[in-house]
C-alpha cells in the first residue's frame, strides 16, 4: 500500500443519513472512503484511461425515490412443492429453520474455461478409447459385450430403415429449417435402396456433420444412423461411399456434446473400439503397407520386427508420416488427401476422452486418465498417428476439475507434471499451455481443500516466470487472476477476500503498465464479481463496506472506458448479500437503496441490472434478519412486489417461492410485535394458501411455514398463545391425517409449542409443556421419527419449571435432567444428551424459587449441578452458568450470614475470571451478592465498574455490548471500511 499504485487522490463518498420522513435512509448513517487495493486502483485506472477527464463525480447516490416499490427478498428458490390441498388458513408459528442462503456460485465452466467446438474440435477436442486386441485394458462392464462379426456400430433395434429415422425435435424447434432439410435428408435416405446412395445427392459428410453441431441426443443417434448406413454401402460395394476416420470422429463428438452423461461416454467408446476393430481387420487383409510413398519410412517399416495385425494398436503400418521437422500436426492439404482413410487417430481419443469430461460421471476423470495411458503406450510402441497432445491432457485435467476434491486438485497437478516431462522428453505436442494453468488453478479453486488458494497463486507465480524466461505459451491472462481469485473466494480462509483483492489490483496494475502487451490482463466484470463474492463470504467486520467499495471502483473503471467490465445483477446481489449477512445497524436499509437503485437503472434501459429472484431474496433476507424497527413490513412489501411482477409478468426472472414467503413469516414471528405480529403472520399463511389454491405451485405452505406461524405466537407474549398456538399444531395434524405430508408437525413445531407454554406464565403452563413432551415420546416410541425429542425439548420443559414458580419446581427439573442422562448413557444418542443451556436451565428454576420450605433443597441442587457440569470433560459453565450462580447466592443464601455469601461469590467470581467470562451481568449479580467494600476488593474498581474496563484474561471469552466496545464488529451499515484504508494510508 504503499507504493505509487496505491498513492492516488482519496475520494470520499458518504453514504447519507438525511433524516427527515425518507424510511430508506433511517438508520443508515455511515461513511466509506476508497483508498487503497482494488478501489485505488479503480482511482488510477480512471485517471490512465481518460486523462483529460478528473472529473468524475464518485460519490454514490443515495438519495433515490422509493416509486412506490414494495420491498424484496434473497433466499435462492426452492423446488416447488407438488401436491397442492386446501388449507385452513388458521395455522401454526415455528420459527423458519433450514432457510438456503444465496447461493453466488460462478459458472466455472463458462467464465474459466469453456469447452466447446471452439476450444475443443473435431481433430483435437474429442473422445477416448479402442483397447488393442492382444492388450488387456480396463474397460468398462458394459461396453463389454463383442461388437465382432457385426459391420453395423448400433444394436439390432437400430438399424437403418424407415421406421429407424426419428423425427423426434429434443432441443430442436421443428420450425427450423435447418432441421426441416436434416429430416428431409433422413427421409431420402430411407426411400434410397441400399447400395445406391449417390453422394452428390445425399453428401453424407455434411448431413452428418449438421447433425452433430444441433448437441443433442438426436443429433447424436442420426449421425450414428447416418454412420450405419455409410458402413452397409461401402459393405454392398457402393464406389460412391468410403467410411474414414472423420466420420467415426463426427459420431464419437456428436454423443460427447449430446449431453447424455455417463451412457453418451459410454457410446462414444463402443464407436471407437468398433472403428478399431474394423482398422485391424482391414490391415489383416490387406498384408502390406499403405500410405505416402516414403521410401525412408517403409525401408525403416520394414526392418521392425512387428508384424501386420500383430494387435497392440499397432496401426503404425498405414501412417503418413509428412510431418514438418517440429513434430507439428498434418497441413489441411495432407488431411484432404487422408479423407478416405480408416484409422484411429489422436482426434478421436481426444473426442472420447471429452465425452467421459462431459459426462459428469464418477469415474470419469480416472477413465479419462486410462484412455490418456493408452495413448502414450500406443505411441510408444511406435503408433505416431496417436500420441497425448496439450487437448488431451487440457480435455482430462478438465475432468479432474469438474469432479472437485482436493485428490482431484493433486491429481490435475500431477497431470501438469506429467506434460512438462513428456515435453522434455520430445513430445513437443504435449506442451503445457496457459489454458492448461488455468484449468489446474480451477481445479484447485473447486478443491475446497485446506491451501490450495495459496497452490493455486504459486501456479500463477510459475507462469509469470516462464513467460519471462521466455515461454510465449503460457502466459497468465484475465482468466487465470479471475481462477486464482475465485479460489480465494472459496477457500472461506481468514484474510482470503483481502488476498484477492489484492491479486486483482496487481493484475490492474500490471495492465496499466502496458496496455498493449497486457491486452490479456484488462479487468471485466467477472474478476471483479469474483472478488466481491470473496468479500460477502469472508465473514469480516468491513467486508460489506468493501464488497461496495469494489461495486463502485467498477463503475468508475467502466466510466473511465474499459470495456466489458460493468456493474451487472451479480454485482449488486453480491453487495447486497454482504449487507444481509454483515449484521450491521442499517445494514438492511442499505441493501434496499441498491435495489432501489438496481430498479431504477433497470427502467431507464440498463438491461443489465435487471433485478431477479436471487436479488429480491437478498433484501428480504437483510431485513428479516436485521431486527430494525419495521423491517418485517418491509419485507412484506418486497414480497408483495414480487408477487406483483409475477402475476403481471413484467419480469419473468422474478418468481417468489415458500422460502420468501417462509423468511417473511420468520421477520414477523422475531419482530417483536406482540399479538399484532402473530396475527399479520396468520394473514401471510393464508395469503399463500390462495395463491397455492390458485395455481401457483412454488408458493405453498410446508411445515416451516406453520412453524413460523407457531413461532410468532410464541414470541407475542399473549395471554391466548399457547391455546392458539395448540390449535395450529391440531390443524396441521388434521391436514396432514387429510393426506398433506408437506404439514407434518415435527420435532421443531412441538418444541415451539413447549416454548409458548413456557413462556406464557399461566398456572399448570410447566405441566402441560411436560405433557406435551409425554406426547412426543409416545409417538417416536410408536415408529414415527418426526416426533423425536431432543436436547432442546427436553431443555424447553425445564425452563418451563423454572419460570412457573411453582412449588417443587427446582427438583421437578433436576429430575428431568437426570431422566435425559439416563436415556443418553443408555443409548448414547448424542440429540438427547444434556448441555450447558440443560443445567442452566435447571438452576435456573433454582435461583428463583418462591417457596420458602424449597428454597434449602434449591440451594442444594443448583450447586450438585454446578459440580456435575464442572466434571464433564467436553462441556464447560458459560457465563450465563455463572450469572446465574450468583443470583443462587443473593436470593438463596441467608442475607444476614455474609460471610457464607461472600466465600460462595468470591469461589464463583474467581472461577469465573479464571475461565474469561466476565460480563456486565456477572458484575452486576455479584455486587448484588456481596457488600460494596467486598466487591471492591473483588474487582478493585469503584463506581459503576464495566467488563470492558477489567483485564483482558477475565473477559477473553465473553460477549458485552457496551457502546462503542462491542465483542464482535459494530459500526454503521458498512461505512467501516473507509476509515480503515485511511488508516492504512
């Protein structure tokens, strides 16, 4: 950061707190300078690009107009239900579980490498494998079946007639006139009688090569077809008609692209081995050489001792060897005078070997790697035609990538390792390239596994010092930063989304130092989508500030004119899910400004922005967690907008599905509105029954919702909760006895129910929560699963006792606990197993126990808990489990015995300290226990001493939330970030 790179002109953008009636600005206040990495380098680039213009106004603006929108959401959608039954809109109040996060992935497969006809063609981009005759080769069990004795590749029931040529349009629309002439052809073709097909008429060669380009499973059958028919021709002595290697090439590429997986790869391999066979045969037959006439070659054929049709693949006897002295491939006039030619060549194991790539298979990298094998043993054996070349090596590495893990990263690398030796050694064709770097750093990216971003940077490190010792071939470009990145990105790693930004403002910097030879390195949108997503996934204080940071760096970039990098829909979902999940204070109304502003640019033309469904399940996620004052109506109203888009069909990328309508009902349920809340979530339930009943199939209430429902009647803190929220819980019973399954009322919903009795406060609340408890386990004793208790039912029902106040309370949830503890040790079912929130929860009901003639035996149990708890060796007291200890002493122990209370204070308070977990609260219990003179000697401080203030051993462990101090990041809505680079300059 200190270099001149980074030493550019400070600009400052505040993001406003106008105050005033404006909701989206309220509680926002914060403010964010750019100063240094990726937005700095946003700042010079602007400044390199357009020198004559300084005047670009970087402050965002934030004072956009509501327009009436109605708020929005950012929950990915879920798969819709299926069944649809009317429901009783009178439901139940769980709070929503089980929620998916947004998912950001790239598309790897597109941004980093894309292996299409392009990248991967007919002569180099192709598939895998003929094992030899006299050489045993793993093949796969179903391709084992002999395909000898037969001249036709397909099986009987797909043999060349009429009633065989399909007309069936998969991923073809029948309008099409290209597709109308390939069905045209296919109908000639059947009405010709066999062994008078004229190629000027039908040309074979084309009509198969159309059919391979349409990708998919028709396409791939009627080049087959097409094979077939040509084999049966030259079969029946048609002059016309010579079956060569590029029309089994086309077929063995038709099904790799087909996109029919494992059983596309499969087919592909059956082509190759029966072309192999065919060639093998055919050299039996003819017992000589056929080929250019090299008198060199066949004098030098001749003295090796390999005899014709010997197997092995050896089909180095009808080679043309016109190679140029550099080993490179044929020329075209070469290949043209080859066209007639049957054998197995490098291009179609390269077109098998995509075809296990493409096929998202299991063991499709590591029978890739087995075709590879063969080839190199083929070559070594003296076969030049087929020999491993950069495609096949780039085509296997590819596999490995796709298939993630960090073995498959190891094994990618390895393969690189691999074409380095086969280059030193002289196979000039294997050389690695900057396609083949970039695909190791994605696999490494894919890995997941512990450094392998830190792998992956030393690769690109490697390349920069080939390509300076003067490799022209590998030479790192915008697609090996953006690899390099993105495994930063997902390496979720402390620090990793500060790494890559710093990695793109290297490559930003290197660009700027000569645009022309670093034409490669010009950053677009990708890169930069790329780091932001590092940042909303790196879990750091600032990283919403930051992701924004680089949001408005790439406006200013794109301002400054650099092409292809601009702000899209990604971007901005990307800062706005960094906004949802950084916790911030104004978090929430600052992920809806930028929707508001996605919307706005969107309307006047920006296509570009165009909200959709991951967008809108942002905002409504960042307000329903917020817990801001009126942030579940404005969720609601998101909701509401995209209900509206839907129904108008003005967006057809916006779709709301049970999970936006699920984060809703959870916002009301924790919004801390009481009766009203409760009722507005009943409302919403029924609102997404008639949308349901109405035809919507991704709109349907499952049994979350009715839990949220439950949830926020628990939460009302009405006197009729616990009855109404019983009523939800009998209706989904009576819905799903009605064949709904999608309502079962499961472990969850119960619990909820136990906690609305607990929390109720009404006479006899503790004996019906432990009812319920009966309840459940009757049921999972009868088989069913769904009703299984847990560590948090059985917690629930005991911290129902301790709020009851009711006498015997404290031994009715000591012997809960001691039920639990028998059923784990009996079972050792780790979801029955007590823990720290158990034992609180009983000396809870302890410490506050009303009863005179109890309270002895409540002093006794709470402390025979504490000493059990102690003795576990993986569970340990909290600081809540000391709070609450000392509230055992101030309202238990005898006011007027202070030296009892002080020795019992001053043992918990050490061990406390000892553990880190002093907090306000326990000060504050303990100054209550004890008299003022003894707290002083406690804790040395006079006045109204605060955790913050005690020495760092005794609060390492605990959360305070003093203003200004508190225990995990704090500040504004994002404004943090600015201040720190200012730091930092």
């Amino acid at each position: 950061s200190g270099s001149s790179f980074y030493s550019s002109t400070s600009t400052s953008y505040s993001r406003g707190s106008q105050g005033g009636g404006s909701r989206k600005n309220s509680g926002v206040g914060m403010t964010a300078t750019t100063a240094t990495g990726v937005a700095a380098a946003a700042m010079s680039a602007a400044s390199y690009n357009n020198p004559t213009d300084y005047s670009m106004n970087p402050s965002i603006n934030h004072g956009l107009s509501w327009g009436g929108r109605e708020e929005m959401s950012m929950l990915p959608p879920p798969t819709s239900s299926s069944s649809s039954s009317s429901h009783n809109p009178r439901s139940s109040i769980l709070p929503q579980q089980q929620l998916q996060e947004t998912q950001h992935v790239i598309d790897d497969s597109s941004s980093l490498y894309s292996w299409d006809d392009d990248t991967l063609n007919t002569d180099a981009s192709s598939s895998l494998v003929p094992p030899s005759n006299s050489h045993s080769y793993p093949m796969i069990s179903s391709l084992s079946a002999s395909l000898s004795g037969n001249n036709s590749i397909t099986s009987a029931g797909n043999q060349t007639n009429s009633s065989n040529i399909t007309s069936t349009t998969t991923n073809i629309s029948p309008r099409s006139k290209k597709h109308e002439w390939l069905l045209r052809m296919n109908r000639r073709l059947a009405e010709t009688p066999p062994g008078q097909l004229d190629t000027t008429i039908l040309p074979i060669s084309a009509i198969m090569n159309a059919w391979a380009k349409t990708k998919c499973h028709e396409g791939a059958s009627n080049v087959e077809m097409w094979l077939n028919r040509a084999m049966e021709e030259e079969r029946l002595g048609n002059p016309n008609v010579v079956t060569n290697t590029k029309m089994y090439t086309m077929a063995v590429d038709a099904w790799a692209k087909s996109g029919e997986g494992g059983a596309a790869a499969q087919r592909a391999e059956a082509i190759l081995q029966h072309m192999n066979q065919l060639y093998q045969s055919q050299q039996q037959g003819k017992g000589k050489v056929k080929g250019k006439e090299n008198c060199k070659l066949k004098q030098q054929q001749r003295s090796e001792s390999q005899v014709q049709g010997e197997g092995g693949g050896c089909i180095e006897n009808d080679l043309k060897l016109n190679q140029d002295k550099e080993g490179e491939e044929y020329s075209d006039a070469e290949e043209e005078e080859e066209d007639n030619s049957l054998r197995p060549t490098t291009g179609i194991f390269n077109a098998v070997i995509n075809a296990w790539a493409r096929s998202k298979e299991k063991i499709a990298p590591m029978r890739a790697e087995q075709i590879l094998e063969w080839m190199d043993q083929l070559h070594k054996r003296g076969n030049l035609d087929i020999k491993p070349d950069k495609y096949t090596f780039n085509t296997v590495i590819h596999a490995y990538a796709k298939s993630g893990g960090k073995e498959s990263a190891i094994k990618a690398h390895q393969l690189l390792n691999n074409m380095h030796r086969m280059y030193r050694e002289g196979n000039t064709s294997a050389k690695p390239d900057t396609i083949t770097f970039n695909v190791v750093i994605n696999a490494y990216a894919k890995s997941g596994g512990k450094g392998a971003a830190q792998d992956a940077e030393k690769l690109l490190s490697k390349m920069h010092m080939l390509h300076e010792s003067g490799d022209p071939d590998v030479k790192p470009n915008v697609v090996t930063y953006g690899a390099v990145i993105d495994a930063y990105a997902k390496s979720l790693e402390r620090g990793a989304a500060a790494r890559a930004d710093n990695i793109l403002a290297n490559m930003i910097k290197l660009h700027q130092s000569d645009p022309i030879k670093n034409a490669d390195l010009r950053p677009n949108t990708y890169v930069f989508n790329t780091v932001i997503n590092a940042w909303a996934k790196s879990k750091e204080h600032d990283a919403a500030s930051k992701a924004e940071e680089m949001l408005v760096a790439m406006g200013r970039l794109h301002a400054s004119g650099i092409p292809g990098l601009k702000p899209d829909a990604f971007t901005y979902t990307a800062v706005i899910d960094a906004y949802a999940k950084s916790g911030y204070r104004g978090a929430a109304a600052r992920a809806d400004q930028l929707l508001d502003k996605m919307e706005a640019e969107y309307i006047a033309g920006d296509t570009d922005l165009k909200p959709n469904t991951f967008t809108y399940n942002a905002v409504i996620n960042a307000l329903a967690k917020s817990g801001e004052s009126g942030a579940a109506a404005r969720a609601e109203r998101v909701l509401q907008n995209m209900v509206n888009r839907q129904n108008t069909g003005s967006n057809e990328d916006v779709k709301p599905t049970t999970i936006n309508f699920n984060t809703v009902l959870d916002a009301w349920a924790k919004s801390g509105g009481g009766r009203a809340a409760a009722e507005r979530a009943e409302e919403i339930l029924e609102w997404m029954d008639r949308l349901n009943s109405s035809g919507n199939m991704s709109v349907k209430p499952d049994t979350i919702s009715f839990n949220a429902v439950i949830d926020a009647w628990a939460r009302s803190g009405d006197k009729r909760a616990p009855q109404r929220a019983e009523q939800i819980l009998d209706h989904m019973d009576d819905l799903c006895h009605s064949g709904n399954k999608d309502v079962k009322p499961d472990t969850y919903t119960y619990n909820t129910l136990i906690n609305a009795w607990a929390k109720s406060g009404e006479k006899g609340a503790a004996a019906r929560a432990e009812h319920i408890l009966s309840v459940m386990e009757r049921r999972y004793r009868d088989g069913d699963n769904d009703f299984k208790p847990n560590t948090r039912t059985f917690t629930s029902v005991i911290d129902a006792w301790a709020k009851s106040g009711e006498p015997g309370a404290a031994q009715r949830a000591e012997h809960i606990l001691n039920t639990m503890q028998s059923l784990y040790e009996s079972s050792n079912d780790p979801d029955i197993r007590p823990n720290v929130h158990t034992s609180n929860a009983v000396m809870n009901a302890c410490a506050f126990t009303r009863i005179e003639q109890d309270r002895p035996e409540a002093l006794a149990i709470a402390f025979r808990i504490f000493d059990w708890l102690s003795s576990q060796k993986d569970m340990d007291p909290d600081a809540y489990t000391f709070t609450i200890l000392l509230s055992v002493c101030s309202n238990l122990l005898p006011k007027e015995d202070r030296e009892l209370r002080f020795a019992h204070a001053k043992s918990l308070f050490d061990k406390c300290c000892a553990a880190g977990y002093v907090n306000d609260y326990v000060l504050r219990k303990l100054r209550l226990t004890v008299t003022e003179d003894e707290y002083l000697s406690l804790v040395g401080y006079r006045g109204e001493a605060l955790a913050s203030n005690m020495p760092p051993s005794w609060v390492r462990n605990a959360r305070f939330n003093q203003k200004g101090k508190q225990g995990r990041g704090g500040g504004g809505g994002g404004g943090g970030g600015g201040g720190r680079w200012n730091r930092r300059r």
